[in-house]
C-alpha cells in the first residue's frame, strides 16, 4: 500500500497538472494493492482521465479457480473409489468399531443434543433453511449470494442419486442402537452432505461480504462450523449412518462445495472486471 501511495505521489508531481489529488476515485487508489507491484508498477495513470488505472486482478481470482478446480478433480476421485468400494463392502469392522465406540457414550442429555444437531438436516427443516437464508440476502440486496444459497438445495438431490447408485442399507439392530428409522438407503449421508454445502457456503460468503457487520459474520460463522464438525457424530450416534457413510457425504459435500465457490469466483471476478 505504502508502495502505491508513493507511486501516485510520483506520478501526480511528474505529470500534467492537476486541480487536486481529490479528482482520483479512492476506489482506484484502493485497489492498488491487490496484486504485488512488478518491476516497480503499481497503477497506470491516464493524464486525460487523471485516473489511476489498478493494476490487473485477474490474476488472483485465475490463481484461486485453478486450484479449486483440482481440488474438486482430486476428492471426487477419492469419493468413488469408496463409493466403489462400499458397494462391495457394504458392512466392514471399521464401522462397527466406530459406532460401538461413539455409541458408548450415550445418556438422555447427549441424546437430546444430537438430535437437535441433526433436525436442521430433516425435511421440512432444510428447505425451510435454504428458502430462509435466500430471503435474507434478497432483503438486503445481495441477488447473486441469494442465487447461491438458493442452489445448495441440489444437495438434497445429489445425495439421492448417489444412494440410489449405492444402494447400501442403514445400519440395524442388533450391531448398532438405531434412535429413528430412515427410509432411504444409508451411503452417503445426506445429512452431512446438506450441512457441508449449505453452512460451508453461509461461512464462504461470510468472510467475503465485509460489508455485514463483523460481529454477525462471526457469530453466523462460528454456528456454521460447529454444525459442519458436529453432525457426522451426531448420524453415527443416533445409528443413521456408519462411519463411512459420513465420510462420503463429507466428500461429495466438499465437490458441491468447491464447485459453488468455483463459480460464485467467477461470477464475482466478471462482475468486478465490468465495474473496473
């Protein structure tokens, strides 16, 4: 930043005149600093403007998508490969280790705690979550994060179409408590994969909209992060899942997850380039 200023100083006193510096949009000398100075360049000054041109910041935001593009190549492998494999190992002893161990702890307090955990996850709890969210980034005018709320409902979605693939059975009686039946086939856990896209996206545009007040941000965030890290336990000790159930919807969560980011980046690096 201290870099910018003197540059601007520098150009301001080796250039036409100019009435005052206040003629400068601050937006300008405020981007100055998002991508390093290279060979002693900061910003292009344009005499018939007298406006400060920000470097380019396309750079950064290509940088970021590339890595979130293989990120999503490198856990959608690990994903069907146990996908693969649970489908030909629909029981095995690392689960029932799991469940008996996190199952070992249950009394009446916990119990009522896990299921809270788990409500936001049951229909028609989740729809009323993801509507609730989209409405309150609509009110206060944030369209495109209301858009990406909106379509962490395709969870729901994804985790059907996978189970159906699947097709492995919940886990019964007498190998684990079950707390409440489900319907649906057990692999990938629904529940986590909804908690990972939706409360990991609340959290993603948290830390991006610095315009919310910073104490909502940190509170919405915090909340969202104790759910994400909460609920596969809460599946494996209420007898929904196996462990590897949480961990695949854990999986296919963080695709959805990243590829949202990936286009809600480039959504933002052309709305930014348009304004610039």
């Amino acid at each position: 930043m201290a870099h910018c200023v003197k540059k601007t100083l520098s150009l301001l006193t080796n250039s036409v005149a100019i009435p005052s510096p206040m003629l400068i949009p601050s937006v300008y000398l405020r981007d100055c600093y998002v991508v390093p100075p290279r060979n002693d360049k900061c910003c292009k000054f344009i005499p018939q403007t007298f406006i400060f041109k920000p470097c380019s910041t396309k750079m950064i935001p290509e940088r970021r998508k590339k890595l979130i593009a293989i990120v999503i190549v490198i856990i959608s492998i690990g994903f069907l490969a146990l996908s693969a494999f649970i489908a030909h190992f629909p029981t095995t002893l690392l689960d029932e280790h799991f469940s008996e161990k996190i199952q070992s702890y249950q009394n009446p307090t916990l119990s009522i705690v896990m299921e809270q955990i788990s409500w936001f996850g049951y229909f028609p709890g989740s729809i009323i979550m993801v509507v609730l969210a989209s409405l309150a980034f609509l009110l206060f005018k944030y369209k495109r994060e209301a858009l990406f709320m909106l379509l962490t409902a395709l969870a729901g979605l994804v985790s059907t179409i996978f189970k159906v693939m699947v097709n492995r059975p919940r886990p019964s009686e007498p190998l684990v408590h079950v707390f409440k039946k489900a319907a649906q086939q057990s692999f990938p856990s629904g529940h986590v994969l909804f908690y990972v896209v939706y409360f990991g996206m609340l959290t993603l545009l948290m830390i991006q909209l610095k315009e919310i007040p910073k104490f909502i941000r940190v509170i919405v965030s915090v909340i969202s992060l104790f759910l994400i890290f909460t609920i596969p336990f809460s599946r494996i000790y209420l007898g929904a899942h196996w462990f590897t159930d949480v961990v695949g919807g854990a999986l296919i969560g963080m695709v959805c997850l990243y590829t949202l980011s990936y286009f809600y980046e480039r959504k933002a690096t052309k709305v930014y380039e348009n304004k610039a």
